[in-house]
C-alpha cells in the first residue's frame, strides 16, 4: 500500500498547493491514502475550519491530523 503522509499545510499557500497538485501527485504515483497535517491550514496558519477540511478531503486527503507538536 502506498501511504502519503504531507506535514505541516500552512495558511492559504500551503492549502492552494495541496488542492491544485494532490490528485495529480495521487495518480502519477499511484498513492492508496493520504494523511495530512492540517493544524495550521487556516488563513491565519493557526487553526483549521469545516470547511477548509472539507476543501482538502475533495482535493484527495483521506485524513487530516491535528494536535500540538
């Protein structure tokens, strides 16, 4: 099996490079899961929304970690 792990996604940058590349990294590398980092995906870079869950979980993330380093 073929598990992604992607650290830290960091404010809007980061979420923008995960949803514009994951589905083609997932496809050319023929990835099975992805887990991610998404404590700090927030605008802010602290913190995480719905909707910003639900924006990575359709970009191909099929788990989003969170917690304090």
């Amino acid at each position: 099996m073929n598990i992604f792990f992607l650290g830290d996604i960091v404010g809007k940058s980061g979420r923008s490079a995960v949803i514009k590349n994951l589905k083609k990294i997932i496809k050319n590398k023929k990835i099975e899961f992805v887990v991610a980092n998404g404590e700090n995906a927030a605008d802010e870079g602290v913190g995480i929304t719905e909707e910003i869950s639900n924006d990575l979980f359709n970009s191909g993330v099929d788990v989003i970690t969170t917690g304090n380093h």
